[in-house]
C-alpha cells in the first residue's frame, strides 16, 4: 500500500470527520442514515430518487466495497481513506465502491432544506472571491465542470495541500482523495454528476440540475470543512 504523503497525507487527515465516518473506520462498512426525510430537499431534488439513490444506489456501494475486501484478505482491517490512496494499485471493485461509499457519504452531508443552508462564512468567502472573482463567478465555473463532465462523475471544490481552493472532475467514483486524482487535495464540496442523481426530474438536463442544486447546500457544513482544510494545510 502506498504511504500516505504529501497531497495524500494531507487530505487523509480530513478524510474520515468530513463524512462522519468515525464509527466505521474499517469494513465491514455500512450505509449511513440520511440526516433529513427523504422529502426534505424538494422540489429540487424529489423524494423518490432520494429514496432511490440513497437506499440502492448507495448501498449496493457498501455492499459491493464489504465484498471486496472480504475476497483479499490483505486489505481486511485498511481504514477508508488509505484504500482511496491507493485506488490506483487496487482492484477496480475497491477504487469503485470504496469512492462511491466516501462520494455519497459526504455529498448527502453537504445538503439542507432549500433555502436553509446560508452563504459561506467570511474566511471561505473571502477565498472564493480571491481565487475565482466572486461567489458568482465560482458557481458558473463549477457549473461549467460539472457540465463538461463526459459521462459519469462528479464536480469538486477542494482545498488543495497549499491551502488554495481548486475546482475539478473526477470520472465515475473517483474522487480527489485518490492517487489517480489529476488535482489531488481536500473536498470541501462535491456534487453528484450521475444520471440516478437526477434523472427522474431532469431528465437530460444536467445543467438545469447543476443550477437548482445550489439552494440546497449547507454552506455551514462547507465552510466548517474549509476551516479544518486551512489548518491542515498550514
């Protein structure tokens, strides 16, 4: 197994409070409870792909990362965040799960009741401002990600060993936590670009998805995880 440096070894120690995994730091894992109704992000997101995306699409996830463990044995009793280091060097079965279960853990986590989840605080505002023009601006360039996005992925801001925001892509289940990330670092915020995200009201319309989705998020959620980012990385 790769050792933890750099980006890695940086982005590690954010890895596990991020989502709330503390309970399960190693298999067997298991599906975390949403932290509202499934009903509670609409209209923007209705309840039954909610119901769907959580409670099958998520859990097929752990189900899937549990078994492949359990078939290599060398990898029973790796905490979450080291097998995510090592995506590249482990079976596909584990980079896949292993990302979808950590991808969903925190993006449910990073979502309210429309209109309830505030602005960034000051420090994240003002890093947002600084790095990408304004808060407007940031928010079409991550639109424009997301958008640009081939196929199945997900639409990312970290915070990167530097201590500078970044936006990026990454493919399928891949996140920035992995050593096969093009721009490795911390997520702060990521949205999900697959199809079951969103299909059952948007159909096609990925980017009308993309722009609703910004009254759901917990900008006190995101910005208590720019703190911790900030602090690691200095």
């Amino acid at each position: 197994m790769r050792k933890l440096t750099g980006a890695l070894a940086f982005a590690a120690v954010l890895a596990t409070n991020a989502v709330g995994f503390a309970a399960e730091p190693k298999a067997p894992f298991e599906l975390p409870p949403l932290p509202y109704a499934a009903n509670a992000l609409e209209p923007v997101i209705d309840a039954k792909t909610m119901e769907i995306h959580h409670g099958k699409h998520h859990q097929a996830y752990v189900t899937g990362l549990n078994k492949a463990i359990a078939a290599d044995k060398a990898l029973e009793g790796k905490p979450l965040e080291e097998l995510l280091a090592n995506a590249g060097t482990l079976p596909a079965a584990v980079r896949n799960n292993a990302g979808g279960h950590w991808n969903h853990s925190q993006f449910w986590r990073s979502m309210k009741a429309p209109g309830t989840g505030g602005k960034p605080a000051d420090a994240l505002a003002k890093a947002i401002e600084t790095k990408f023009g304004s808060i407007d601006e940031f928010k079409q360039k991550f639109q424009t990600a997301g958008t640009g996005r081939f196929g199945s992925g997900w639409v990312w801001l970290v915070v990167t060993p530097g201590g500078e925001l970044e936006i990026t892509s990454t493919p399928n289940q891949d996140n920035p936590l992995m050593d096969v990330a093009e721009v490795e670092g911390a997520p702060i915020l990521g949205n999900d670009l697959w199809e079951h995200a969103y299909y059952l009201k948007y159909q096609n319309r990925r980017a009308d998805y993309l722009s609703a989705w910004w009254d759901l998020v917990d900008w006190a959620e995101v910005s208590k995880r720019f703190d911790a980012a900030k602090s690691a990385a200095n």
